[in-house]
C-alpha cells in the first residue's frame, strides 16, 4: 500500500528532489516505543504479510493550475469512491473525440470493483475465497478469471522471491496478533509457530488447470496483499477500454498511471516520510505509463513484554521479520506486481532485499533505518522517477 499523495498541479513550497537520506528521525527503537495506535482492521488491512496505513489527509487532489493551457479546453476530470475498506480517486483526461460522463463512468467502475470484491474479499462469508476457504472437501474448484489471475501473480511472485511473497501466511499474521481478532497479550511459544507453519506454503496450492484450484484442507488464502493493486490494474484497463489514453488511478494509496496532463506533465505521487506521529511527504515521483506501491513497517507494530513486532511476516520462519526496512516502494509496469514485490521485499531484511531486487531487475527504492537517520537505497532506474520543483 502506497503511503502517497496525488500532488498532480500542486505549487511545491519546497524542493523534493532530494530523498531522506540523512533526513534526523527518532531512532529505530523509538519508533517501535511510540504511543501511536494503528487504526482497528477493515476489510483489506492488515490481515497478510503487510498492512501500511494511508495517511488520508495526503490522498488529495489540489486541481489548479497545470490542468489546462491556454491553448487548450482540455481538464483533468475525477471521480471517488469506496471500496476494499479503503478509498479510491480516478483522473483522467477525455479524449478528444467524446466527453465522458462522470456519473456512468463511476457506475461502472464501482460495478468493477464489486465485482473483484466478490471474488477476494475475505471479510464477505459469500466471496469465493471465503467459500474456498470454507471448504474441507480437496476437490478442484472453479473459480473467476479475476481470482485466477491473482493467484497466478502470486504464485509468479511467490516463485521468483524464493517464497517470500505467500498468500497462505494468514493463520501466521492471526497468530502474531495483526489478524482481525486483534493484539495478543503473550508472544507465541515455538510450538504454536511450528503447527501453524504446517498450514502455510503457497507451493501447496495447484493452479494447473486454467481458472481452477486446488488447495490442501486447513490452507488458507489471503491475498489482500496483491488485491488492490489487481484492482488498479482493472479500473485502468476500464478506462483504456473507453479510449482513455491519459489517468492516474489510485485505490488505497497504490497507484497506475497512463499518458500525460493536459499541459503535458507527467502524473505527480508523493511518498509520505516513514516517521512515526509526523506526516510529511519524503520525496514526490514524476510517473507515466508506470504503476506505485510501498509496503512498510513503521505503523503497525505493537510491544509484549518489552519486544516489538512489527506485522510483516517473515513465511519462511513464521515470525515478524527483524530488520532495519522502514519502507519499499516498487515501480512496475502492472500495480499488481508491484504491491507483491513490496510485501515480499518488506519480509527480508534491507541485504537480502536489495540483492533479490537486483537479480529480479526491479526498480526500487528502500528507506533503511540507520541510527538517527534514514538510508535511501535504489535499484533499476528508480532515480529518473525523481521529481524536482526547481
């Protein structure tokens, strides 16, 4: 999830080409001491690997000046809405030949999204994950192409980060208190880690026949980690279909983004500091025909008997992971691809991470706790993204 704010048009005080790096910040164990409460679970939060929360006084649109030239009629339209227990904000820019109507296009993008929260919604009893989870019976099921193809991402992202990336960490994320059923008051014996470990591996799932699966019985799926940007993915696919060439689409901070404004810029993401109780934003991306999601660990956190657990699942070890990430950010061609590679990058630690990015050709960027400051690392051309107000 993309802690991100549409600066699209906005008039920067400031320059935000340089990014934390060497930015002062309360150290690494003041931030897990902080008294900052993480908001109660909603419908996609907090219940896989991740759960970053949108700080919702960044998601703004400020629609001045930038949106039109005088030499042109052309403005940035826009439209918001609910969904997946967050909220989503669609720009765009009619094409030259038709006028597009607000109010049916959000009709159908609600009607879009409706439709992929039937398939994964883990939080709807009637949803086919939910049912599919419900199941005893090791059978193959049929399922929708939209739940299909999330899986096959998964599985995608699963192979390619040695496992790090495991929509079956669930039962593990319940365990270790950052499920719906909220935080645990004792931290769980290696016995309970080891039986639940056995309900977890995304290998175990069977995807060989096309829009079918078969799980073992006590696995469960949770792919609220790949979900909104699959959803991103979608609504964008809606408006390319209706011959919208230029937008910016957002659902729960991540982020796709196609073409250009009607002055000719690009689309404008800022990326909000990773510092516990201060919202700021801690660099801004200039992006076109690119997809944006951060994972990060800073928010959601809690302390038993004097150790903090942050809620990023390690799957391999079934335990938080202990590392000095403070926060992911992945560009990529698909939103989808990009909130995976996020949350498995988040799991491994800042070395394993940077190395798994590099061999994966991924561009990146990944803010390191290091003492009082915060290392910037990149890989790929993450960089040229770099926006400046000079």
């Amino acid at each position: 999830m993309t802690l991100a704010a549409n600066l699209n048009s906005m008039n920067f005080p400031t320059r935000l080409a340089s990014p934390t790096a060497g930015k002062p910040m309360a150290r690494w164990s003041d931030l897990y001491q902080s008294e900052y409460k993480a908001p109660a679970p909603t419908a996609w939060v907090t219940l896989l690997m991740r759960a970053v929360f949108i700080t919702t006084a960044l998601l703004f649109f400020l629609l001045v000046a930038g949106c039109s030239t005088p030499e042109t009629k052309e403005q940035v339209q826009t439209l918001q809405g609910n969904t997946m227990g967050t909220t989503y904000q669609v720009l765009w820019v009619d094409p030259a030949d038709q006028a597009i109507e607000p109010a049916a296009l959000q009709k159908q993008v609600d009607a879009r999204l409706a439709e992929i929260n039937a398939a994964m919604s883990t939080y709807d009893p009637t949803s086919e994950i939910s049912r599919l989870n419900q199941q005893t019976e090791v059978s193959r099921v049929g399922i929708s192409a939209d739940f299909y193809q999330t899986l096959q991402i998964s599985k995608r992202v699963f192979d390619q980060s040695g496992g790090y990336f495991d929509p079956t960490v669930g039962p593990l994320v319940d365990l270790w208190g950052f499920g719906p059923e909220g935080r645990i008051l004792q931290r769980p014996t290696a016995a309970q880690v080891k039986q639940v470990m056995t309900q977890v591996g995304f290998d175990q799932i069977d995807l060989s026949v096309n829009n079918q699966v078969l799980k073992p019985d006590g696995v469960h799926l949770d792919l609220s980690a790949v979900a909104k940007g699959y959803g991103v993915d979608q609504v964008a696919g809606l408006l390319a279909a209706q011959g919208i060439n230029n937008y910016f689409v957002e659902i729960g901070g991540e982020v796709q983004t196609r073409g250009l404004k009607p002055d000719g810029s690009k689309w404008i993401v800022g990326l909000e500091a990773p510092v516990v109780g201060e919202v700021s934003i801690e660099s801004a991306l200039a992006l076109t025909d690119q997809a944006l999601a951060t994972s990060g660990n800073y928010r959601n956190f809690y302390e038993v008997d004097g150790q903090t657990f942050a809620h990023t699942i390690n799957p391999l070890t079934g335990s938080p992971a202990k590392n000095r990430l403070l926060s992911v950010s992945v560009i990529a061609d698909q939103c989808a691809v990009a909130d995976a590679w996020a949350t498995a990058l988040m799991s491994m630690g800042e070395d394993k991470a940077l190395k798994v990015a590099q061999d994966n050709q991924l561009t990146t960027q990944m803010l390191v706790a290091d003492g009082d400051k915060i290392e910037t690392r990149v890989t790929g051309k993450f960089e040229q993204y770099r926006y400046t107000v000079n």
